[in-house]
C-alpha cells in the first residue's frame, strides 16, 4: 500500500490496451492517493481522458467501461470489418464530461500564471509543379504509384495518409523500402529558414529517417554544427548554445525534455497525426524559463497536399 503515487505525462496512459497503461491501474489501485499532471489531457480528443480518470479513480467518475464510456458520449463516423474506427462526441457531450470530472480536477493555462515570451507562428508554404501534383493525386486516387525506380502502394486509408506526407516532404518509400525522390522543396525552403535566423540556434522537427537523412546531407553540405537531440551531451550541447541546429523526432522527444535554454525558434518539417506530440514538442521552448522574449514556431507545409 502506498500514502501516494503520482504520475508525471499522464495523457501517456492514454492506450488502454498498453502494458504500461495496466500496470499502471494495478499501481494506482493500491495507494491511497493518486495524482495525475499533463499538459495535454485530451491532446488527440475526450476519448483519451477515460484512461487517465480510470487510472486515478478506478472508474469513479467516467465509469469502469472504456466502450461504455464511447457509448454514452460519442457517436462512430466511420467502421472497418463492422468495427467502429473513427468517433465524434455527442452534442453536449464535452460540457457533460468536464462536468463529470470537474470535482477531481484543476486546469491552469501558463499564460494565466506564469510570465510566457510572445509566441509567433507562421506557415511557410511550398509548391510542386505539374508533374509532381498528378503523381500525388494519382496516389490519393488509386492507392498505386508507379515511379521510376519502384511502386508505390497503400493497403489502406491509413497507410495512404502516410505515403501522402512522405510525398508533401519530397521522399516516398516504395513497397520493397526504397526511399523515391519526388521533389526538394521543403529542404530548400529549411535551408532559408535556417539562414533567415541569422545565427540564432534552431530547433528543427523530422518524422521519417530519409528525411533526416537529408537534412543531415544539407547540413553539412552547408557546414552547419548541428545534432540530434537524443542524448545527454547532444542536449546540454543545445542548452549551451553550441550546436546551430538541434534535429528532434516528436513521437521519441516530445515529453520532458528542457530545451528552452538553447533556442527560441522551431521548424517543422514535418508535421505529425498527434496534436499531443505536436503541443508537446512546441512546449520544449515555449515554456517557462525561455529567455527570449518571443518564441517563433514555422511550419514548412506543401500546398495542395495533405499538410
């Protein structure tokens, strides 16, 4: 028995189904106090807070049942094999939720208590030519894409979307691995980011190894000092302002780590499913502690594309 256990990032005990999401319940079970902080509570929609309310209360308050709980606030928009895939909340079903958990819970917005720099942000669009648009529109269409080099195809709606950005940054795996070039736009439009900063040390955000491959190409076709900010020393690097480039992934980076002491300025390169992972890694320098007075967060996105 425990007096007390509190979880940090508690939005990732969002999976019901994980195993770290049940030993977690089994955990919280046994202590007499269980407190919970995130700063993305719902950061991919109220269906996420059922998880973390049943890990802080067994049930108390949105019920013991995750598939009652979607049955009782949301409605299914789409199915698979005759499966509910996608959902949306009942009319009044946001205002009956807070309600539901409004006695167990307190929400703080930074900007109400803490002195926060001035946040910018700003899309960068680029564009594909003619040839390069009718090859994304016939993957869209056809789910098939036939390139020099290798095929391009996509089983499903989901696996679709993922060639989709893959093409909106330039590369596209084929079905045997093979990255495919479609087009440059996006380096070059980073390259312009990057130069445009004058110096200032910017956070640079990828999603997929080839393009990382790229980019660590540019960079140091260009002398940049740069690293990934996976490690220890890559990160206190950054922190003491040494590395003009800090490349980070969301999905492996996005939580947890104090960055705001080594820039105030971020590129997306690429942009993720997640608005959790994307809050969160935007959190990284537009946090407390940021000494610049203004954080400035720029999205390069392809026009015309899922982006």
């Amino acid at each position: 028995m425990f007096d007390a256990v509190h979880l940090a990032q508690l939005s990732s005990f969002t999976n019901v189904r994980a195993a770290r999401t049940k030993a977690a319940h089994r955990l919280c079970a046994q202590a007499k106090r269980v407190i919970g902080l995130t700063g993305t509570p719902a950061g991919n929609g109220l269906q996420d807070l059922w998880s973390e309310y049943y890990t802080l209360d067994g049930g108390e308050h949105l019920g013991i049942s995750y598939k009652g709980f979607m049955q009782r606030y949301f409605t299914p928009v789409s199915f698979y094999q005759m499966h509910p895939k996608a959902w949306k909340p009942k009319p009044g079903a946001e205002k009956d939720i807070y309600a539901s958990i409004g006695d167990m819970t307190i929400s703080m917005k930074a900007l109400d208590h803490l002195n926060m720099p001035e946040l910018i942000s700003a899309n960068y669009p680029v564009y594909m030519d003619e040839k390069e648009s009718r090859q994304y529109e016939t993957l869209t269409r056809e789910m098939v894409l036939r390139l020099k080099g290798g095929e391009v195809t996509a089983k499903n709606g989901m696996a679709l979307g993922t060639k989709l950005i893959q093409m909106a940054n330039g590369l596209v795996y084929s079905s045997d691995g093979t990255p495919l070039q479609i087009h440059s736009r996006k380096i070059d439009a980073m390259e312009d980011l990057i130069e445009a900063a004058n110096g200032k040390s910017v956070m640079v955000v990828y999603s997929y190894r080839h393009d990382l491959t790229r980019i660590f190409a540019m960079l140091q076709d260009r002398g940049y000092v740069f690293s990934t900010l996976d490690g220890k020393e890559s990160i206190r690097a950054w922190n003491r302002g040494e590395l003009q480039v800090g490349l980070i992934n969301p999905q492996s980076a996005g939580h947890g780590l104090n960055l705001q002491e080594g820039g105030s300025r971020i590129i997306w390169y690429s942009l993720p499913w997640s608005l959790e992972n994307y809050q969160q890694t935007n959190a990284r320098l537009y946090r407390q502690g940021q000494k610049s007075e203004t954080v400035v967060i720029q999205h390069i996105i392809t026009a015309g594309t899922i982006d």
